[in-house]
C-alpha cells in the first residue's frame, strides 16, 4: 500500500492529537468512509477534525 501520511493536511496541536489518536491521517479519514487522497473527501475529513476540536474546547 502506498504511504498515504504525506496527503495529511496542516494540522494544529489540537487537531494532530486527535488524528494521532485514530492512528494518523489515513485512518482518521477512512473511519469516515473518506479517502484522504480526493480533494473534496479532504475537505470535508479537516472540518470534522475542527468539530472535534471546537467540542472538545466547549466541553472544558
């Protein structure tokens, strides 16, 4: 399989805790059915990712 990680977007500390807690990007995206590398798929991975963070920030 074709290393994926270079696909990863730029990530806060916040964001890259989280994706590192789903066992990097790749894995993040395809918990969600997405495929980091399409564009649109992308996309729509790095606004959950900042849903996650903006809940996390609320829930403190």
């Amino acid at each position: 399989m074709a290393d994926l990680s270079t696909t990863e977007p730029p990530l806060s500390p916040a964001e890259r805790a989280i994706v590192k807690s789903y066992g990097g990007w790749t894995s993040f995206m395809q918990c969600f059915g997405l495929k980091p590398w399409e564009s649109d798929d992308a996309e729509e991975g790095k606004k959950i990712l900042e849903a996650f963070v903006r809940s996390d920030e609320n829930s403190e």
